[in-house]
C-alpha cells in the first residue's frame, strides 16, 4: 500500500505526465520548423517534473519513450508531406502518441488488468482520432493529413482531392469528403464506447474526471453530426455552454452503458 504522502502526490504526478502530452501537442501543432526549433524551450521545463514523477512512482519509461516517439514522428510525417496508409498505421501513432497517457495514470492508481488496459487504449485511441476528425479546417493548411488513405480510397478520394476543401477555399467539400468523416466518426464513437466502462474501475475524483474525458469527448462527436460532418470548414468545440449537458450524461454512466 502506498504512504498518504504518495497517494496525495499523485495529482502532482498525472498532471506532469498530462503536462508533457499537452507540451508534445502543442509544439506538433506549430509547423515543422518551429516545432523542430521550439523543442529545448518547450520542453525544458517538463522534464524536471516528470524525472521526479518517475523517481517517485516508478513510471515506466518505455510509456515516455513512445510519446516522444510519437512527438518526432508527426513532425517528420509533417515536413515530408506523409500520411497514414490505413487504420492500422494511424491507431499505432495513437498507440504512441495517446496510449501512454491514460495507461500512465492507471499506473499511478494501480490498475494494470488486461481489460483495464484494452480499455484504456480505447478511450485514449478514441480521443486522438476525434482530435483529427475536428481539426481538418485546422491541420489541412498545416500540411497535416491524419484521414487513412484507404479509407480515402474507399471513397474514391485521395490526398490530392483535399487541396479544394481547405478553408475559405471556394470549393465546399465534395459528399464523399463528408461521407468519409461520418465513417470516421463511427469509427472514433465505437472506440470511446468499448472503454467507457474503465470509468468504474478508478476509484473517487479519478473516476468522475474520466466520466467527464468521456463524455466530452462524445459531445465532440455529436458537434461533428450537427454540423454535417462538415470541419473542414467549420472546428466544433466543447465550452462553458455543454457543462450541464456533460454532467447529466457523466452522472448517468452506468455499469452496463457508456451512455
């Protein structure tokens, strides 16, 4: 069992490991060059807090080595103009580059069960993919392009095909742009539903902020379908406004439903 100092440091500790997720997100987010230049700044002061964190937990390291993994690789995916050839090569850049972050924070409240894991992985994978599936109007003009080129190619589309539907383009997107993101929504839906359940197995505030994790998440994909499946030129997001609405559907998980 651990000490009641260790266990009232593990706020500390999930939100350094949070930290350098949202440090690797949000340097990614710049273009290729900067981010590659921004690196010792940005992240300089997330290390000292995660060394510690892993000194104190005993985090494993090879969770941190993926994100980082996942960090370079979308600035080379970026700066060579790459994309991702089907699901499988996408859900392993989110095996990396969101994964860690939720089986992290299982580490630190002792959970590591097979089924917590899956469902963990779910959930994370979900909420990487449903950032993608918002951020088309954001990441087309950055050169970023996450949609699955077989998926693409299922609609008869290819990466050249989304040159016309950047923002303020005249073009609107074609039905088969739009087709594609509602497969993709379905696709992120499922994920979050099969590790909603995970919500239960955390136990006090943990559980409830991952109800919330959840839930927004979904409200996200719902913001998608009222659009239209439109975000190339529209970005939905989640404010003050959904608050209500996110705490019914949090306090109305149950064991059975992820609703």
């Amino acid at each position: 069992s651990r000490s009641a100092s260790s266990v009232s440091a593990r706020p500390n500790c999930a939100m350094a490991c949070a930290s350098g997720a949202n440090t690797g997100a949000q340097v990614g987010d710049q273009p290729a060059p900067r981010a590659a230049a921004g690196w010792s700044a940005a992240w300089a002061p997330v290390f000292a807090p995660l060394a510690q964190a892993i000194a104190q937990f005993g985090l494993p390291e090879s969770l941190l080595a993926d994100l980082l993994s996942a960090f370079v690789q979308d600035i080379e995916k970026t700066r060579d103009g790459g994309a991702y050839a089907d699901r499988t090569e996408l859900l392993d850049y989110c095996r990396r580059s969101a994964n860690p972050v939720g089986r992290l924070l299982l580490h630190l409240y002792g959970v590591g069960d097979a089924t917590a894991l899956a469902q963990s992985d779910a959930i994370c994978s979900a909420l990487q993919l449903i950032n993608f599936w918002q951020d088309p109007s954001v990441d087309l003009p950055r050169g970023r392009f996450y949609l699955p080129l077989a998926d693409c190619a299922a609609h008869g589309l290819t990466r050249e095909s989304f040159e016309a539907f950047r923002p303020l383009a005249p073009v609107p997107p074609a039905r088969a742009a739009i087709d594609l993101i509602a497969n993709e929504v379905r696709w992120a839906r499922e994920l979050m539903h099969r590790g909603a359940p995970l919500v239960h197995r955390l136990p006090g505030r943990a559980g409830w902020e991952l109800r919330f994790v959840v839930q927004g998440g979904l409200c996200i994909l719902d913001k998608i379908e009222a659009l239209g499946f439109d975000t190339f030129s529209t970005r939905p997001t989640v404010g003050k406004a959904d608050a209500p609405r996110l705490a019914w559907r949090a306090l109305r998980m149950q064991r059975q439903s992820p609703q």
